[in-house]
C-alpha cells in the first residue's frame, strides 16, 4: 500500500483512489463512515431496547429481508 502524506490535496485523494484494491476502498469507506456516525439519543436506544425485547419475547413476529423487500416495493413500486 502506498504511503500518502497529509499535505496531500483533496483532488490527489481522489486521484490516487483507483490504485487502491477492493478492499482498500472498503475500508476507507468504512473508516470515512464510522467519523460521520453521530451517538445515539437517549429516546433512540430506549426505542431500540424496547423493540428488541419485543422481539425476543416474539421472534416469530420478524419478516425476512426478502419479504420486507417484497412488501416495499408493492407499497412503492417504480
């Protein structure tokens, strides 16, 4: 992997991304993503611990991805 120095501009970052492999630029795009990640308000976690004690005294009342997709695009179609 390259070494990149910190005085490098904007425009060489972009520049230099293509040279990068696969999982280079997923790593980027994770660290870049983990920088904009803000806390969570405590109304959001209490909202959180709520569902997934529902859903632990209910499982069965969870829906595959696949079925979530389904009924999103009949409710949204193109």
């Amino acid at each position: 992997m390259q070494c990149y120095h910190l005085d490098m501009s904007f425009t060489e970052v972009l520049n230099e991304l293509p040279a990068l492999t696969v999982e280079q630029r997923q790593l980027l795009l994770s660290r870049v993503l983990e920088l904009d990640e803000l806390p969570l308000q405590a109304e959001d976690e209490a909202l959180i611990e709520e569902r997934l004690a529902a859903h632990r005294q209910n499982p069965a009342s969870a829906i595959s991805l696949a079925e979530m997709k389904d009924r999103l695009h009949r409710r949204f179609p193109k």
